[in-house]
C-alpha cells in the first residue's frame, strides 16, 4: 500500500441538510479540490440531503437510513453489514 493516497468517506448520516451536513461537503470540496476520488459522499437514500448532493452533480452512495435505526437487531446489523461492505468496496481507504 506504499505511495497509495488516503480516500476518506463522508457519511452524511442525517437525512436534513443542515450545518454537519454543509461541513461535511465542505471537507469533500476540500478535499477533491487537488485529488479528484480522494473524497466520497455517502447519503441516506430518498433524502433531503442526497437530493442537494444530486443537484449539485457528485457522485455518491446511498444506504437506508430507516433500516440502521431500525428496532429490529438483525435489519440493524444487516444494514450497517450493507454500509460497511460498501465502503470496502469503494477502494484503498484511511
């Protein structure tokens, strides 16, 4: 893995768009400003915010937020299962 770059995942983990949501895309600017790929969003499907991520045309993931605050254990698990194996999939990481 030496000379590889970090990729770092922002989880946008409220559906709202709001101030932890704008640091959050901020930090992606930031970061893809000088690496193009260094950065990659992650927002809850059918929501707010992924429609303004949408809108504003960078790509990203999409996992269902009902199904991780879930009451249910085992949807809980298989969705955060879903989300993790997602991101392993995206490539090198920090």
């Amino acid at each position: 893995m030496a000379g590889r770059q970090p990729r770092y995942f922002q989880l946008l983990a409220s559906p709202n768009f709001g101030g932890a949501e704008r640091l959050a895309l901020a930090i992606h600017d930031e970061l893809v400003k000088n690496r193009p790929g260094a950065s990659h969003l992650i927002a809850p499907v059918g929501s707010p915010v992924a429609a303004h991520v949408k809108d504003r045309g960078l790509a990203f993931s999409t996992f269902h937020l009902s199904s991780l605050v879930s009451g249910s254990r085992a949807r809980g698990l298989a969705a955060n299962a879903e989300v993790a194996l997602r991101v392993f999939s995206l490539g090198p990481r920090l």
